[in-house]
C-alpha cells in the first residue's frame, strides 16, 4: 500500500528533533554540545507564550524526504524521554514525527556575526531546509522561535525584528 508519496530511504542522525506550532525543529551538534537543554528550553519557552511544543526525539533521530518535505521520527526505544545532563532520561510530551521547517547547528565556536547566504539553508536527504547556526555557550530559544516566527534565518547576535512592508 502506498501513500502516493514519494520516499526517500531513512537516515539516523545525531540529534534532537521537536516540534513547535506546525514547525519541526531538528537540532544537531557533537555530544555535549547542549541539543537536549535547548530543546528543553525551546519546549518551556513555548509553553510560556502559549504556543504548541512537543518533543519528537532525542539523540536519535531518523529523517526522510517525503512528498518534498523532510520528516523526522524519533527512536521508538527513547520516545517521549529526552536526556538532562546528570539526571538521566526524563519524560516529555512527545509526538512521532513532524516536519523539519529549521535545522539548528550547535557548533563548538560562534561563527561570524551574520550568516553567509549559503550557511542558511542545508540539504538533508535532497530537501532544503533553513538553517540557523548558533555557539554552543547559551541556550537561544528565543532566536530559534523568532526564526520560526520570522520564516527566515535570524542572524546571530541580533535582535528579532519586525518585518519591513
């Protein structure tokens, strides 16, 4: 049986992946980089506004291309669990899959104040997915939200702003 969509084979990836609204958000970086704490302070800093959260998974996260869409579906061995460093698995409100709208870099040094043009998207399994790169020193739920909010790439260091008409 067939769904009419055209998939592509799966691929697991070191990350943590949730969704917030309609938007997944797949964040990758190396281990200890910190994808669990702000995906944990993405999920808190959701509810506080009011917005829709829910973890998909943690450290282990499959993607595949879908219908020109990349879906991600967490580990069925940790769902609804996400890891607090020297607490063990914790249990979240979770969701199986969803659909990645930003990818989240978590890299070992902060880059260059803006963000070249071709650092804003990445290709994961063929689909181009928008894509924010941020310093593993601080938890930044609020630019991650904001680039959501905002449908595009929020500069690191800047302030979200209004769009212009």
């Amino acid at each position: 049986m067939t769904d009419g969509m055209t998939r592509e084979a799966a691929q697991t990836l070191h990350a943590t992946c949730l969704i917030v609204g309609e938007a997944g958000v797949l964040i990758r970086g190396a281990s200890g980089a910190g994808k669990s704490r702000l995906a944990r302070a993405l999920l808190a800093e959701a509810a506080l506004r009011g917005l829709f959260a829910r973890l998909v998974g943690d450290d282990h996260v499959s993607v595949e291309a879908a219908g020109g869409r990349l879906i991600a579906h967490g580990h069925p061995a940790v769902a609804g669990l996400i890891e607090a460093r020297g607490l063990g698995l914790l249990p979240a409100r979770s969701e199986a899959f969803c659909v990645v709208r930003l990818v989240v870099d978590l890299e070992e040094q902060p880059g260059a104040r803006m963000q070249e043009p071709s650092e804003q998207a990445i290709a994961i399994a063929g689909i181009a997915v928008p894509r924010l790169a941020l310093g593993r020193e601080a938890d930044r739920a609020d630019l991650v939200l904001a680039a959501l909010t905002l449908g595009e790439p929020v500069q690191r260091g800047d302030a979200p702003s209004k769009k212009r008409a």
